[in-house]
C-alpha cells in the first residue's frame, strides 16, 4: 500500500510562523527548542547571589589599583630588570630603579612553577594589595619589578607582608 503513510507533505508557508522545526535525529529524538527552564542566573537558586553588575562595583577607586600605576609594557618592565638595583628575598625577588613619570609603579612577574591559575592570581592579588596598602604611599618616583620565587606560592600572606615591609624598611627606608 502506498497511499497509507502518516506522513504529509507541508511547504514552509503553511507552516505556523511561530512554530519551530523539529529536525529528527539518528536516534529518534528531535532536535529543537526544549521545555522552558529558567537557567540559574534566573530561578530561585540564584537568590542569594550578586547581580553581576553589583559585583564590578565593590571595589571603590581608591581600593583599585590605576592602570597609570602598573607596569605593564614590557619595555619598562626590561629596562627595570636590565637597569635596577636587587634584592633577594626569601620568597620574592625585588627590582627597582628610579622613573621619570613622577609616581611609583609596580610590576609583578609571576612564573606558573607548575602552579594552578587559582594559585597564580591568588599570589598576584596578595602581592598588588600589600604593595598598594603598604609600599606605594612610602615609595618615591621608581619603578618596581616583584618577581615571585617557587617558595612565594606556599608562602601566606603575612609572611609576604612581612617580605615586603622589612625591604621598604632596607631598600626605601621609610618607616
């Protein structure tokens, strides 16, 4: 019999225009729009967390560290590795030489040492606070270059603080 198929043939304009086409897979199931589910950003599990938005606006300008502070060409950054004075910390090593921008800028160098991402810029937010906290306000006219050693990443944060306050006191001398 080959009248009696349940299929039928329908051109595109008698389609319903808000109905979408359904393409049949290998396995039977089609492949097209699927229920309506809010996605989690949307529903009731996301209720306690912050718009995304609202989470840009924690910092305030004067808990950033301005771009006019970084270094972050790397020309400057060689010409304080090739030009600076040293010092060698026993979880950081220090790069300084003077500047001609009129305000202190700091560079940071942090090797992967087979360290994970999550490792990497928990040590460079460490590093760029203590330096925005502590060093910067005390620093003259230079650029600094902080090179983190493999000892850094097992390192916490008041051992750096520690580093970093005792060679303001020796390299800057202030107080």
């Amino acid at each position: 019999m080959e009248g009696s198929s349940d299929e039928a043939v329908v051109s595109a304009s008698q389609q319903a225009p808000d109905q979408h086409a359904r393409v049949p897979r290998p396995h039977g199931y089609a492949l097209g729009p699927r229920g309506a589910l809010a996605p989690a950003e949307e529903g009731p599990e996301a209720a306690h967390r912050l718009a995304p938005v609202e989470a840009r606006r924690l910092l305030t300008a004067t808990a950033r560290l301005p771009r006019a502070h970084r270094l972050a060409r790397a020309s400057d950054i060689r010409r304080c590795l090739a030009t600076g004075r040293r010092r060698r910390l026993e979880h950081l090593d220090m790069i300084w030489t003077d500047n001609l921008v009129g305000h202190p800028r700091m560079g940071l160098v942090v090797p992967k040492f087979q360290s994970s991402a999550v490792a990497r810029n928990r040590l460079r937010r460490r590093l760029r606070e203590i330096w925005r906290r502590e060093i910067q306000p005390h620093q003259p006219a230079s650029d600094l270059v902080i090179r983190a050693r493999r000892e850094a990443y097992g390192a916490d944060f008041s051992q750096l603080h520690r580093q970093l306050l005792d060679w303001r006191q020796l390299a800057l001398g202030a107080g």
